[in-house]
C-alpha cells in the first residue's frame, strides 16, 4: 500500500506515536490515544517476539478501544460499488475492482467451470507439474494486453515485482528508480542486493542527470509505476523512455493500476502514450481491473524465458489456482473485446472529480480512478474517514509511512460499477465533511 523506502504502513510508524514505558504503570498520553503503560513484572523474562509485539500491540489495543481504528472493516460480501458494514450499505470508495468484474456472470461462470474441471489448486510449480492450458492461454491474453511478445504469472503482483528484478539486477548494476515506486519496488532491490538511486517525482531532468553520472560499464534499470498508488498521478512515460534510450538503460513500468484503465481500450501506460511494444518490461497484477488474483510480467520472448528460469517466486511457487486463472482470463478476453469498460471508468471518475471540485476540494489525479483528498494530520484522516462511514460512503486514510509525515489523505477510488446515484450520494457525504477537512487542512497549515 503505497509507496517510500520505509516499511509498510503500521499506527505506530511515525515518531511521536509510539508508547513511552517509563515503568510507571501509569496512563501516558501518546501522539492521541492513551495508553495503560505497564513495566513487565519484576524478573519476567519476555521472548524476543514478545518484545519485538507488545508496544504495538498495546498501541493498537488502545487506538480500537476507542474506536479510532477504521481499517480491516467486515464487509461480509462482495467487492461491489456498494459494502454492508454493520448492517448498514455503504457507499465503497476504496476497492481496486475497478472495472466492476468481479461479480460480472461471465467471470463467475468462468471461475467456476475450472473449478469444476481442474480442481481447487495446480498442485505444483510451473517447472514440475503446476503448468495447464489456462495457465498458458492467460498468459498469451496478458501479452496482448500489454502489447508484448509474452507474458508470464505469478501468485501476486508484490511476487512479480520482487522476483523479476531480483532475476535481472545485482549489487553491480544501477537502479534508478522514481522515489513514489511501489513499496514492493523498493522491497525488489532490498533483496537484489541493489540500493535503489531515487529520482524526484516524474522529474525527468533529475533522471537525465543521474544517468550521465553512471559509470559507462554499470547495468542500469529504471523503475517507475505507470500510475502511481497513492494520488493516481501518471508517469511521463514519453520522456522517461526517451531518456533511457539515450543512456542505454532498461526500463521497468509497474502497471498495476493502470492495465484496463489507462489507454485507448485499458492497454495500460504504454499504450496511452503511443509506446506499445516499446517498454522493456511492463508489471502488472490480476487483482485489480483483472477481477482476480496474481500477477505478471510481459515484455519479449526471450525476456521472458529468461524469467521463467530465474525469476524465484516462479521457480518456487505453486503455479495460480485454476480458478483465478480463468477468471482474469475472462476479464482480460472481457477487457479486449469491451474497450467502452475503461470509458465507463473514465467518466465515473470525472463525475466524481467535477462534484468534488465543485465543493472546494482539489481532486487531482486525472484521468485515472484514484482521487486523492489531502487531510494533514493522521488524527484528523481517522475523524473524516469515520464520519464518511457515519454518512454512509467508505473511504480509507492514508498515512505516515505511506505518505509524507504531516500530509495524510484519503484515497478515493472509483469503478466502472458505480451508478451515478452512488457518485451523487458520496458527493453528499463530502459536502457535510467539507468544514472538517477545511478545518484539519488550516490545522496543519496546508493551502489547497
């Protein structure tokens, strides 16, 4: 979730927040929940996870207890433009389904029929005796979606990236990567042995420059996200392809949130920018648009059987279930045959957008589904996420260390499957919450 070189998102992350045992046995207040701080009794010795937990654990106990804590919610259902918390229906603004496949009859039908035929599970990896047709026929329809020679799977998108680019680099070879990369980028390098050099932003000049700074013999891999996860904000691809064919440097685009939403039909980055078949490597996952649950990797031929010799999380991995293969492959043979689907996202996120601007908010992020609403303070995105769920519409903060300390927000994301009703009575909710936010935005002292 998100992207930084720090570790993934937890409540206690951010300096400040964490409890202070003083041995006192007393309530202390910490960042805005108080916590019963306890020194272990006298002589008890604590395991290493014992140690390692019990802060944190103590943190979050106190964060539920008083019912500031709005992640992990049972929704008890579908992943639907509508949720069920508690009874209640919601509208849902944080789901990645965003074509609306999911529960799509065709899908389904699909899912099920392999699930019938080939059973629950492959059974093995894919070099032993994991491999089946459907494993192969997705991977030709995941090949012509990316607009590459080939395509090869795995059990997750963070699975694709940590084993692809661990195949492909080593601690000899430069990755210059765009800091805003996915978390499971930086996670690539960590275990390539690689300290990835981050670049600013989309800033294409910082990139030139530190290519020509490379040593004529380095490897060089340049690593970005074709749409970024946390503001929806778009990768100049162009230049950034441009820039890497006059260093000689390979180039690594992480696609998740933009196969089937971004470019003419939902072909992804590549493809939006006219350079379909151009990109070395492109990422990308079945659990978003794909209404399934995996990821993959395309670029040539060659590339590709390299990777499937190499690549660990395929090696040594059992192969993707039937059931989710036949499932992306229909929502991928859906997505090629459908090219109005992204359209209908498209215009979703516009609806969206247009209200909210109307209401004082920002909305950035166009064209793609992910609307990002700045907050300030991690506190203050709790309240707002809360009392959006109070109003009927579910939308999550995001904070420290997936954004910048002191700059939480809340990630909208909108799919194909909302109907103009739900947009309309989201945009409602967002205008009893605008004195809120207006009010935690001043607090942090941020001019939108």
């Amino acid at each position: 979730m998100g992207h930084g070189n720090r570790r993934p998102w937890s409540l206690a992350a951010a300096p400040g927040r964490r409890i202070q045992a003083d041995g006192s046995g007393k309530h202390k207040r910490v960042g805005h929940f108080r916590h019963p701080v306890r020194a272990a009794a006298e002589g008890q010795k604590l395991s290493f996870l014992e140690k390692r937990i019990r802060v944190f654990n103590r943190y979050l106990a106190a964060g539920k207890a008083q019912g500031l804590y709005c992640f992990m919610r049972d929704f008890g259902g579908s992943a639907g433009p509508r949720v069920t918390v508690a009874g209640r229906e919601l509208v849902m603004l944080a789901s990645n389904n965003y074509l609306g496949l999911t529960t799509r009859p065709e899908v389904l039908e699909a899912a099920a029929a392999a699930l019938k035929r080939y059973g629950t599970g492959a059974g093995s990896v894919r070099m032993i005796g994991g491999t089946m047709d459907l494993h192969l026929r997705l991977e030709e329809r995941l090949a012509a979606l990316a607009g590459a020679e080939a395509a090869i799977t795995f059990t997750s998108g963070y699975a694709s990236n940590i084993s692809v680019v661990s195949a492909l680099v080593s601690g000899r070879d430069a990755v210059l990567m765009d800091r805003r990369a996915h978390a499971s980028l930086y996670d690539a390098c960590g275990l390539a042995g690689v300290k990835p050099e981050l670049f600013a932003h989309n800033d294409i000049e910082d990139l030139r420059a530190r290519l020509a700074a490379l040593p004529a013999d380095k490897g060089r891999l340049v690593i970005v996200d074709g749409v970024y996860s946390v503001d929806g904000d778009i990768a100049p691809l162009d230049l950034i392809k441009r820039a890497c064919d006059e260093a000689g440097a390979a180039l690594l685009v992480d696609e998740a949130h933009a196969t089937g939403v971004l470019g003419p039909g939902g072909r992804g980055t590549p493809a939006h920018f006219g350079l379909e078949g151009r990109v070395d490597l492109v990422m990308g996952t079945l659990s978003k648009a794909l209404a399934s649950s995996g990821g993959f990797a395309a670029g040539s031929r060659d590339l590709v059987d390299y990777l499937r010799h190499h690549a660990r999380a395929f090696l040594f991995s059992t192969a993707l279930t039937p059931p989710d293969c036949a499932a992306a492959l229909t929502a991928a043979e859906i997505l090629l045959r459908e090219p109005e689907l992204p359209e209908a996202l498209r215009a979703n996120s516009a609806r969206l957008r247009a209200g909210l601007r109307s209401l004082g908010y920002p909305a950035t992020g166009d064209p793609t589904p992910i609307v990002p609403l700045l907050i300030g303070a991690d506190f203050d995105a709790y309240r707002v996420a809360l009392r959006l769920q109070e109003l009927g519409v579910y939308a999550t903060p995001f904070i420290f260390p997936a954004v910048e300390k002191g700059r939480a927000r809340l990630r909208l994301s909108v799919t194909a499957a909302h109907s103009p009703a739900d947009i309309d009575r989201a945009l409602d909710a967002f205008a009893a919450v605008r004195p809120l936010v207006k009010e935690s935005l001043e607090r942090a002292g941020i001019n939108t």
